[in-house]
C-alpha cells in the first residue's frame, strides 16, 4: 500500500514524493525517521485524494486495526 501512495502523488504532482530533497541521502533520512512526503497545493492534490494517500502510508499495525471496523 505504502508505494501506491507515492505513485497516486506522482501522478496527480508530477512530482516524485520527497522531490524537495535535492541529495538521496537527505531522502533516506526522512524515510528513516518516518517522515511522509510534503502534502503539495490542494488544487494538485484534493482533501480527499491525500487522506487517501496518507491512509496509504499508514502503519501496517494501524491498517490491520481499521480492516476490523465494519
């Protein structure tokens, strides 16, 4: 799931998740922290389009959790 949420934001951007990091390492350090990509302007990315995009994100622990709510 975590890597159809960084596609779903290239597309919709045209921009790679975390493209604001002009050197690799500095991409692998925010992943390591376990920081998610910058929400981009709402007119690229709607409300909607980026809770699902952080739903995506979301800890596996989290996700098993909320499949259980019916």
């Amino acid at each position: 799931m975590y890597s159809f949420g960084g596609i779903m934001l290239h597309i919709l951007t045209g921009k790679m998740p975390y493209h604001y990091y002009p050197r690799e390492g500095q991409v692998v350090r925010a992943l390591s922290r376990g920081e998610i990509p910058k929400r981009p302007n709402a007119v690229l990315v709607t409300d909607h389009q980026w809770a699902f995009i952080q739903w995506c994100w979301a800890p596996v622990v989290l996700l098993l959790a909320l499949s259980d709510v019916e």
